[in-house]
C-alpha cells in the first residue's frame, strides 16, 4: 500500500474511533471536512508524510476480516464483544494503522452486519464497490513526527453547503450499492451470530506474532 503525496486532516475529539485514538488523516479531502461542517469556522489540513521517518516506524495495514473486526472492536463503546478485544489491544504495538475509511456505504454495512442481517461475504463485497478512500491513523509521537503541514484550507459557506449536498448523494449511492449487494450475496456467507460462536476463527485475523498475554502499553 502506497501514501498518497497529498493527506487531509481535520480535529476530532471524538474518545472512540475507527482505529482507536491517534492523529487521523485520510486520502481525499471530503472525510476531513464533513466531519467538522458544524464547526463555527470549519476548517481541514493538507499534510504530507515524511516517508523516511515512516519506513521505520511499526506499521499495520489492516483489510478484510482484520479491518472489520478492529473497527468492530474500537467502537465497541458498551464492551458487547469483548471477544474481540484483542484487535483493540493489538494496535498499541503500531505506530501507525492504514486501512480504508468506512463511508456512510461502509458504515451501515458494519452496522447491518452486526445486527446479523448480512453476511461477512456481503460485507466484503459491499466495500469492494464504495469509494477507495485510505484512512491513516498516527498513534504515537513518533508516527506524529512525520507529519508536516503544507495548508490550511478554511471551509466557507458555499463549500459547506456543496459538501452537504455531495454528502448526500454519496450516501444515496452507497446505499444503492449495499441494497443490491445485499439481494446478490444474501445466501452467501456466515452472520456475525455465527461467527462470535467461534473463537479461534474470529481471532485468526489477528497480525501475525501477536501475543494477548503481552503488555503493549
């Protein structure tokens, strides 16, 4: 997996994220700004990635299974699965994490596959038509260190408001996509029920050397 030239980033505050807390930037711009439109002066960064500071840095890519279970994990607020905390606990042997940005697309479909009415093979096939967009989160100083700013880019009202029309198609889409997705692979694949019935598969995803019983902190 190659870093774009360009990355974008804009302040969240938020405790519970995709990949756990860190510094997030994405590959496209249009993630950094919906998430701070209601912000009094919205406002997103265009940054770039020291490439030899990040060459030896510990780094995770997460896709497929692994992807779905760690945002599973990161944003389990109520600890419903506990099961898969290990793909929490992983991520503080990293330095960085890339792996896609789950879209309103992506979103609902983690959400519909929570809720067993999709399946894993839904899921994945679902995310193979959304946008490609590169999420990457900076977890330690190190990581934070590559980092350089190149702009400022301040969101004015006419922009807000194409974004937010932007926005909403993109979901219409998205939605389109998963619906048909869904009526294709609805008798393909195992549901989430089924599979927190089994352990050893669920955390077969786990990075290869990961040891539960290490303290990472």
């Amino acid at each position: 997996m190659s870093i774009p030239k360009s990355l974008y980033h804009s302040f969240l505050n938020q405790k519970y994220l995709d990949f756990g807390p860190g510094f997030y930037m994405w590959s496209d711009p249009f993630p950094a700004k919906t998430i701070v439109l209601q912000e009094d002066t919205p406002a997103c960064y265009e940054l770039f990635l020291n490439s030899d500071i990040i060459n030896n840095l510990n780094i995770l890519f997460l896709k497929g299974m692994q992807w779905v279970y760690t945002i599973i994990a990161c944003l389990d607020i109520a600890n419903d699965y506990p099961v898969l905390k290990p793909y929490r606990d992983c991520l503080k042997a990293y330095d960085i994490v890339f792996g896609l940005f789950p879209n309103d697309g992506g979103t609902a479909a983690i959400h519909r596959f929570k809720s067993h009415c999709i399946t894993d093979i839904c899921l994945l096939n679902a995310m193979n038509h959304f946008p490609g967009t590169l999420q990457i989160n900076a977890r330690t100083k190190k990581a934070c260190s590559a980092i350089q700013i190149i702009q400022k880019h301040t969101i004015d009202d006419s922009e807000k408001r194409a974004v937010i029309i932007s926005a909403i198609n993109r979901r219409k889409k998205d939605m389109a996509i998963l619906s048909e997705t869904t009526t294709r692979h609805k008798r393909d694949g195992v549901f989430f029920d089924e599979l927190l019935q089994d352990e050893a598969k669920l955390l077969s995803y786990l990075p290869k050397g990961y040891n539960p019983g290490n303290d990472y902190d």
